[in-house]
C-alpha cells in the first residue's frame, strides 16, 4: 500500500545532525574503552590464607 505524500524543501535552517555529529561519541567512546583496557590492572591472588 502507498500513500502519496506532499515534500516541501526547507525554508529555514538546516539540519543538526550528520554523519560526523553521530560519529564522534562512538568514536569516543571506542578510545575510552582501548585506553581503559591498556590500563587494566589483573590482579591474582597466589595464597588465599
């Protein structure tokens, strides 16, 4: 089923959000989590007494 649509182009402004806006966190966040894992400390207990 298809219902014709009317589209009007923008008459002001344009858009907040592109490719780069919604990449930048994740790309964040992706050297937030290689930075913590560098710094994992793995402790291991070798007497439990």
């Amino acid at each position: 089923l298809q219902v014709p649509v009317q589209h009007f182009p923008r008459i002001a402004g344009k858009a907040k959000y592109g490719v780069w806006n919604r990449l930048l966190g994740p790309l964040m966040d992706c050297f937030a989590y290689l930075w913590m894992k560098k710094k994992y400390i793995n402790y291991e207990v070798k007497d439990k007494g």
